[in-house]
C-alpha cells in the first residue's frame, strides 16, 4: 500500500466557464488540508482556466487523454508537451470509454503510457472487464492482459505510473463492485505488479474507479490494495467529492 492515497475526479465531457468556476470553488473551500492526492481531470478546452484557478490550492490537475505523438498532423490531439505547459499532473489513459467509443487497444494504451511518462506526467492507467467478461469468469484474465501491455512497452518505469481499476459494468451506472470484488481483482494487479516492478509495486497506487460516491466511499478505501478512487459522477458534486477526498488517506 502506498502511503498517501489519491482521489481524481474525472469530469468527463461535462462543464462550463461558469459550473468549473463555482465547483471548483467549492472543493476549494471545503477541502482544508487534504491527507491523500487530490486531482480533478477535466475537459481539454478548460485546462487553462482550471490550471489558474487551482493554482495554490491542494488540488492538481489532470487531462483525460494524451495524444502518443509529440507533434505533428494529428488533428484533435494534445501531446503531453503542450499538456505540460498548462500545469498537468496526470493524464488518464485507457479509459474504458475511450476503448469503447475510439477503439483505443491495449497498444495504443501502452504508447499512451509511455508519452505521458516522457513528459512527466502521470499516468493513470485504466483497466477492468466488462460484465459479460465478469460473468465468463474472464476479470482476471482480461485486467491482467491489459496490464502486461503496459508493462511490457513501460518496463521497469512502471513504478511511475497509477493504475486504476475500473470495472465498466460499474461506470456511470449506480452498480459498484463490493469492497471484497475490487480488493480481490487489485490484489492480482498488485501481484503483476510486484512481478514486474518487485521493490515499488508496493508503492504504485492502485485506484478503485466505479460508482464510487460519498456512501461507498469509506469502505472501498479502506480495503489493504485500495490506494484512491477514480470517481465520475460524484466529483462533479462538490459535497459528494469532499466526503470521498475526507473519507481517503
Ligand atoms: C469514471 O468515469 O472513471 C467513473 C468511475 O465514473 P463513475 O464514478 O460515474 O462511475
């Protein structure tokens, strides 16, 4: 277990000059001197005016993707260079939904990783099945296949990366998975990890991501391979993100 936990918000494609301004805000006001990481990864456009208003604040900030090139005809794209320049700290990568909707492999995810480590950022690398994967008795097949990509592209540099496991039968849909599914399904990652990595994998944060809110939240973190949350829904709620970033370590 790492030491200080992490809690990302991910906005996802939601929004605006002015509900930016009064979320963030509120976490401002309300999240004193957080025990644990907090970052809140938001939509491209925005990233400038979040990187001021966070600015002196315990809140960092994060992109949701990062182009695997550094520059050049990649129209719609962001290098972590130009990431760098607006003060991001992370980057997702691999989300689920980006799998899903921009067939994103696990190829693309391992060069994804290695671009934002080239820029020195950090990435947050999603994994996990689907449910009908969950059903066929695959989650650990799958997690661990899209995890050895990874590993394999990253090498030893993986001690610089977090992962988050996000079952996509849990995104976005009210269904988390119990504390003891998630702790069993970050164990076998920790386990690869510590396969790949051996003396850091104990200090790779591992993030739970799925439904996590201010009820659930307490539960989840405390779990011995939790190290943080990737939360949707509830970091666009400033009193729901709060309790999850009070409720962490
Ligand atoms: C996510 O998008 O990474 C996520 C975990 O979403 P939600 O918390 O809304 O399920």
């Amino acid at each position: 277990m790492s030491s200080k936990q992490l809690i990302a918000g991910n906005w996802k494609m939601n929004g605006s000059l002015a509900a930016n301004a009064s979320l963030l805000e509120a976490l401002k006001q309300g999240v004193g001197t957080p025990a644990c990481d907090v970052a809140v990864c938001v939509p491209a456009p925005y990233l400038a005016q979040v990187q001021t208003l966070v600015a002196g604040s315990p809140l960092t900030l994060g992109a949701q993707d990062i182009s695997v090139h550094a520059h050049g005809a990649y129209t719609g794209e962001q290098s972590g260079a130009m990431l760098k320049e607006f003060g991001v700290r992370y980057a997702i990568v691999g989300h689920s939904e980006r799998r899903q909707y921009h067939g994103e492999s696990d190829d693309i995810v391992a060069a994804k990783t290695a671009a934002a480590l080239a820029s020195a950022i950090t990435p947050i690398v999603c994994v996990g099945e689907t449910l009908a994967q969950r059903e066929a008795g695959q989650t650990e097949e799958v997690v661990k296949r899209q995890l050895a990509a990874v590993i394999h592209v990253n090498g030893h540099c993986i001690s610089e990366i977090v992962v988050a496991y996000e079952p996509v039968w849990a995104i976005g849909t009210g269904k988390t998975a119990t504390p003891a599914q998630a702790q069993a399904v970050h164990a076998v990652l920790r386990a690869q990890l510590h396969h790949a990595a051996s003396e850091h994998a104990a200090g790779i944060r591992i993030l739970y991501g799925g439904s996590m809110n201010a009820a659930n939240a307490a539960e989840l973190l405390s779990q011995p391979d939790i190290d943080g949350g990737l939360i949707g829904g509830a970091s666009l709620k400033a009193p729901d993100f709060l309790q999850i970033i009070a409720a962490a370590r």
